[in-house]
C-alpha cells in the first residue's frame, strides 16, 4: 500500500469523527456582520488556533484592531497565522481560508437550525458555514491529522492564514498579508485558497481566473431641494430625466455595453481556450431552473460561459436618491445618483476602463443639453486576475482530482472577484490556485447551506494528494 | 358710509384680536399624520364648532370613523358641517377649509416654536398651519363676527364644511361630501375654497383650473430572485437595464412626452386665453431663486406658465426594488417597478392617457426582445378640474379683489391636484372658486410657514365682499 492509499484509508476511517468536528464548529455562530455575535466568531478563530498548535503547528494570533459596527466599537476578529513544519528541503505552501459565516435565522426559510449541522438523507450536511468556508478550512486540518496518523511524513511546510472578516470586506486583512510578506509568509513557494465552488454539481474543478469590478457613480443634481411634480412637471429639468437617458445608453438589452473601445482591450480568443469550454459540467437547463426562469441572454452553454468568464459585462444597480419605496410619490427628485459597474477581464486597464466610462458618460449628458449638473465617478475598482492552468500548482491540483475522483478537472474561471487571491499573488509574488472544495448548488450564503459529505471527504484527500504532487520536483 | 366700508373699519379695529385668535388655534398642536396628536387635531375640530355656536350658527359633528396609523387604531377626526343663516330669499355658499397641519418640529430648521405664532418686524404671522389652512379657516369666522359687529345683515346663507385629515389624503371625506350633497348641502348655489396661494407675493388671484394626475407602475421581472452581478453580468436578461432603456423613452429631456398621440386632446389656446398670460405676477428670476439653481426648462415666464398649468407633463419619480441605499452593491435586481405620473390637463379623458401609455410602454418592451416580463398599469387618476373665470362666482371674486386690493386679479390655475375641488363640484354640482388668502412665498408645509398680516386682514375683508357681490343678482 503506498503512502497516498494509507492517506485514503484513514480520512475513510475518520469520516465521522471529521463529520462531527464540522458539527463543533458550525455550532459556533461566527457570523462577523452581526455585532452581537462578535465573541463568537473570536471564539471560532482561537478554536484553530488551539487545534492547529495540538497537532504541533506554530501559530500567530494577528489583531488588525478595531470596527465600527452597528453603533459599536468592537475588535476585528483575529486573523490567525501558522506555520505546520519548517523543514527547508520540503516545499512551503499556505493556504488561505475564512472561518466567519454569513448571517442565518431559522424565519430566514431553513428547514433546520443553521448552526446545528444537520447530517441529512441525501449524505449532505446542512448548517450554516458547512460549505464556505468552514469545511474547507477544517478540511486542511483534517489532512494534515490524517497524515499523522497514517505515520506519513508531512509532503510540504505549510503555512495558513485564517481570517474571520471575509463575509465583511475583509477588513484588516490585507495590510496584515502586505506586513508579513516578508516575515510570517517569507519562503512561500504557492499559494492555494478553497473558497469557491465547482462549476456543476459532479466534477471538481480549478479555476483560474476571476473578473474584475469597477464602480461607478452617475450624480444628476437640479434643483436644491426635491420638488413637487404638480408644481414644477414640464418646467424644469429633472435630474431623474437625465440620469435615466445616460443609463439607458451604457448597455443595451442583450447585455452589450455602449461605451465606445470598452472591448478593445479584452484578450482574443485563442483555440486552445475555446477548446477548454467544450465538455464542462454546466448546461442551460440547470441554470434555467437555478434562476427559476429563462432569462439567459446566449443560446449556447459556451456563449453563457464567456459571457461570465473572459468578457466584460455591465449591470445596473440601482438609484440612490429616488422614489424607492411602496406606493405613490409625486416627488421631482433633486439629486439622483445612478450606480452601475462593469466587470472586467484581460486585459482591461481599470485605469482606462475609468476614462472611457467617464468620458462617454460626460459626452452623452453634453449631448442631453440639460441643465442640471452631472458628475461622474469610479468610486472602487478590483483588478481582474488569471492564472495559467499549465502552472506546477495548478498541475499538481489536477493531479489530485484525478487521482481522487478519477476524472480531470473542469477548468473554469468565475465572473465574480475574489479580491484576497490578488493580493497574494501580488505580495507575495506566488501563484495562487483557487482549489474548491463544494458544489455549484451549495446556496452559500442561501438558506439550507449545505456540503455533500463526498466533497467534504474525498476534498480533504484531494488536498492531501495535491500536497504530495506539490512536493514532487518539477520544471 | 356704505355697509363694506363699515365692515371694513371693524376687520381693521379687530386685527389684533383676530390675529390673537389665530395664535390661539396655532397653539394646538392638530398634525393630523401624528398618532399621538389626534387629540389636538380633535380638540381642533371641536374649538370651530364651539365658536361658530357662539355665533349662532348650527353645526354638525360627523365622525367617519376609526383608522390604522403607526400602529394604533385611532378615530379619524370629526368633519365639522355648519349652516350660518337660513334665508330662502338669499344666496347660499358652502365653505371648506382644512383645521389639521403638516407636521412641524423646531429642529427641523424653524427659527421659533412652530405651535407659537410670532408677529415678527416683517410684519408676518409665523406659525405651523398659519397659511395652510387655519388662517382662511379662521377667515371665515372672522368675517361673520366683522359683520355682526358692524350690525350689517349676513349677505347669504353660509354653509361650511372643515375637515382635519386634509394633510393625510382627505381620509373620509369624500363619502362625507357624496352623502351630505343632498343633505346638508343642499340648497348650495356656489362653493368657495381658500386653500392655495397666489401666483406671487404682490397680487391677488382667483384659481379656475388644476392639472389632473394619473400615475402608474411599469415593473420588470426576470429570475426569481436578486442575483450577483459577477456571476450573472453579461449572461442574463436584467430587470433594470429593460427598465432603464423603457423609462427613457416617456419623456426627453425638455419635458416632452414621447407617448404617441397624448397630445392630441389637449384644448387649443385660444387668443384670449393666452392673453390672460401677459402681466401675470411671476418671473423666473425669483422662481431660480426658489430653485437656488437654473434649471427652468423655458426661456419666457408664459412657457413655464403653460407647461405648468395647461399642458400634460411626465414625472419620473424612482424605482421599487433596485439598490437604493448609499454605497455599493454589486446586485441585479430580480424584480423592479418604475414609477412615474402624467399630469394631466382639459380635454384628456384619463381612460385614454391609460391606454396610450400602457399600449405604449408594452410596444417598446415588445421591440426590446427581451425574455424579462412586464406588467405595466395604472395605479390611481385624479382628473383635471377647469372652470371658467367668466362664471358669476369668479366674477363676484374679482370684483371682491378689485375693492380690496384696487387691482384685478391674476386669473391662475395650478400644476398639481386639489381632489376636493372635483369632489364638491361632482357631488354638488355647482360652481367652485378657489380664491386663496396666502402668498406664493408662504412656505406651506415648509418651515417657518409663515401668513402676512395683510394677507390675513385684507383677505377678511376680500370674504365679505365677495359674499356681498354673491348676493346680487346676476345673470
Ligand atoms: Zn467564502
Ligand atoms: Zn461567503
Ligand atoms: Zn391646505
Ligand atoms: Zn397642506
């Protein structure tokens, strides 16, 4: 029996016990947007410490200060270093992960308590956190107690950081990845987070690029205070008139975006990339029934997935400043502001992604001879980031999930970002692999949040096995 | 002495005493939109009742009924009806006036108390309810006591009918009216209401038209619920964007309607009426000024004039459903309702203005090919009201004002709606003139809502002459 199959044996072996840690810990309502359950999501943060030091790791407890929320001043949540083995002939890895959840009420739809694990019929385990991100985080736990006790030498150094503000931006985090870079981070060689979600619902994946955000602000500004319709309709310029007019013009119905040269940056498609979207484990029906309505734009799955992946896209959010509530309101807004962003990919520049938006919009209000006041903005903008599939770490990913699952994995990329796997690879000057752990039907942050115990368990071998193909030499 | 000079020399020997009895019922407190005031808003219905007893007239309480506000069952106010005089051989006109306020607190920015009138060195009465509506409401009594004290004989009948929920939609009225028409009110030959404001600060006016309103609510659905722009963004149908792009094609931005044919029932100006334009007391220098910015669509006051008073005109007043908040957030709103008005003026039959907009709002969304769904309605219409200033009521109010003021009247009518004056007209059948007391600059339902005092004195003695002018004969 080699190394790997003892590896198997034991995490077989230790389901239940692996199963009933998940139990302890989604127990523990770390919810960090929710002022009242601070302690809690503290208590979850020293929960790893403490495991992680009882399996013999060195460990760091990094407070990044204090938060206003909900009236209160309280103290972030600690992020929690590590460093499991520090031999220099092994390879250094650090894995990143969140053990704070999104909020849960049962009222909220849940068919049971969110924080207590419900280990159901269908051999999935329902609680809040189970699938983002505390299975993935106790699963790099599990590994590393399933390789101790299978008396198999440790394949790398690990190090890891634990934070519990991911639910909530993040806060304090990347001042802390930036600090320590050199210090608590220094010899990493790759870095791999688990923290989103196969494609489907069958075949695992790695994904290797996310979309960028840029966010815009459209103010209109009249009048100095709202005015009544009766009194001032057909006589003065209203700023919703305007704003309305200048969003209709950025994208139209079929989701492409009017901003002249906007698509002049996006990378061409080569045949080697259109290739990869062939066979993956995502069709229309599903996502039809997902969205419990067919309002899917593209007529191909292919189209569907390029759309969200390797082209940008623009969505209108809404107005602040306007009419919003039931009813009736025969109000002129005074002061509008439209808010819209455009999700870019390689190889925008948000810098001219930021001049081309705001220049065209300032163009079509010109045109609009209106006049109120424009002002237009980009108020926060997250690059886009890509990987090479054909990186060491993305190889060794794949070659666990064959080994594990005995296919090769989706290769995806996902239209949303993931701000901390930029920052880093920047800071750190590493590659990033984005390893899932759960499934596309997961409803993280949804009710009846749920894990399958088969990701959960052949995930953490998953992770065992990329440790050993990690630690392989390659070019 | 002729009878008007005498009732003249007793309003102005009353003036402080009038004017202390306005500060009287300023002191209480009647904000009929707050719960825990509807004792005071009682009390203030009861106060007038009392006094016109004193005078001698009969009075009715009605109580129609109980109602739902901020989570209390409360019992609307009593509408007060009374009948001042009895003469089969003269005339009889009913009054309406309101006895409730808008809600007024010194914080709100109020120099002084809002429920303490202050006489300042303007010589301005400043007090919550001191134009809208207590002091013509007090006007009328004022001007029965003036001639009584004069020892002049009542020129007519006076009917009169206060309410205290006019700030909150006239709940219960309405029933009122339609049931009392052959009641109470029968007998009427004119109806008066004080209850709007002069063109401008400087000159009197009578009020012979007000723009209807009829508002609806186009919403746009796709998927069942709020989706994640950066999964979602380029690959479904969004709500907003269809709605955005629908929105955009009711109106430009010069306060044209791009509904076909609306226009078409629009009453043709006729020579005399757009006379009636010239030497109105209004420019747009005071009206920027109001505005604190220059945003008049219109380059001369007769444009405004008629965009405002004879011609329909759209309002876009916001969105149900999308982001509204500040900051940002990256959602595609699932579902959203746009809600905008149509004013509307002689001779467009509302029925009509529904179905053009709907028919047309349902053609644009057609030619969009969008897979979203639409629901476009009408939610609530108010007509148009339009009488004619030759009629012999207006002409009694002219002459009131030329003897008053030494100057005719502006001929006005108004962009926004006054049910009311449809309800009596409907109900009663008669002639209603709306011949306010108060200045365009009176700040109703603003702060430091303040009356002049000779709006207040010579707006008595307009009463007493208009009523003495309703008593003559005339064809
Ligand atoms: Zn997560
Ligand atoms: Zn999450
Ligand atoms: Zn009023
Ligand atoms: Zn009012």
């Amino acid at each position: 029996m080699d190394n790997l199959s003892k590896y198997f044996e034991v995490v077989d072996q230790s389901k239940q016990e692996f199963i009933d840690k998940l139990r302890e810990i989604v127990a523990i309502p770390s919810v960090s947007g929710d002022a009242t359950r601070r302690q809690d999501v503290i208590r979850m943060g020293l929960w790893l410490k403490e495991k992680w030091e009882a399996l013999g790791a060195e460990t760091k407890r990094v407070d990044p200060g204090m938060q206003e929320l909900q009236g209160q001043t309280i103290p972030l949540p600690p992020i929690i270093l590590g460093q499991y083995g520090n031999n220099p002939s092994k390879k250094t890895l650090l894995v990143y992960g969140h053990y704070d959840v999104q909020p849960a009420l049962k009222e909220d739809g849940w068919n049971t308590d969110p924080f207590e694990l419900v280990h159901n019929d269908k051999d999935q385990l329902v609680g809040r956190g189970a699938t983002d991100d505390k299975g993935p985080v106790l699963g790099w736990l599990c590994c590393a107690e399933a390789f101790k006790r299978a008396g198999i030498d440790f394949p790398v150094n690990l190090k890891f950081c634990f934070e519990g503000m991911e639910e909530c931006g993040s806060e304090g985090l990347e001042e802390v990845v930036r600090h320590e870079a050199d210090k608590w981070f220094s010899g990493t060689d790759a870095v791999c987070i688990s923290d989103n979600y196969w494609l489907g619902k069958n075949r695992p994946c790695l994904t290797y690029g996310l979309r960028g955000v840029s966010y815009f602000y459209i103010t209109v500004e009249g009048p100095s205070a709202d005015l009544h319709s009766g009194v001032f309709g057909g006589t003065v310029h209203e700023p919703m008139v305007d704003l309305v007019h200048l969003m209709s013009r950025l994208v139209d119905v079929k989701g492409k975006i009017l901003i002249p040269s906007i698509y002049e940056k996006v990378a061409p498609l080569t045949l080697a990339e259109e290739k990869a979207y062939d066979g993956l484990d995502f069709n229309h029906d599903d996502l039809a029934k997902d969205l419990r309505s067919n309002v899917i734009i593209h007529d191909s799955e292919k189209d569907t997935l390029m759309h969200r992946w390797r082209l940008p896209s623009l969505s209108l959010h809404g107005i602040e400043g306007a009419f919003y509530g039931p009813g009736e309101k025969t109000v002129i807004p005074a002061k509008v502001t439209g808010k819209f962003s455009i999700r870019t990919v390689p190889d925008m520049d948000p810098a001219e992604v930021d001049r081309l938006a705001c220049k065209y919009v300032a163009d079509e209000f010109a045109k609009l001879n209106s006049k109120n006041k424009l002002t237009v903005k980009m108020v926060h903008d997250g690059r886009w980031w890509y990987s090479s599939p054909e990186h060491p770490n993305f190889v060794a990913g794949a070659k666990a999930i064959e080994r594990v699952f005995g296919t090769s994995p989706d290769l995806t990329r996902e239209g949303g970002s993931i701000p901390i796997t930029l920052t880093f690879e920047e800071a750190l000057n590493r590659n990033v692999l984005l390893l899932p752990m759960g499934a596309s039907d997961d409803g993280a942050h949804s009710v009846n949040e749920k894990l399958d115990v088969r990701n959960f368990i052949e995930g953490i071998k998953v992770f065992g096995v990329y440790l050993e193909e990690l630690s392989k030499p390659r070019v």
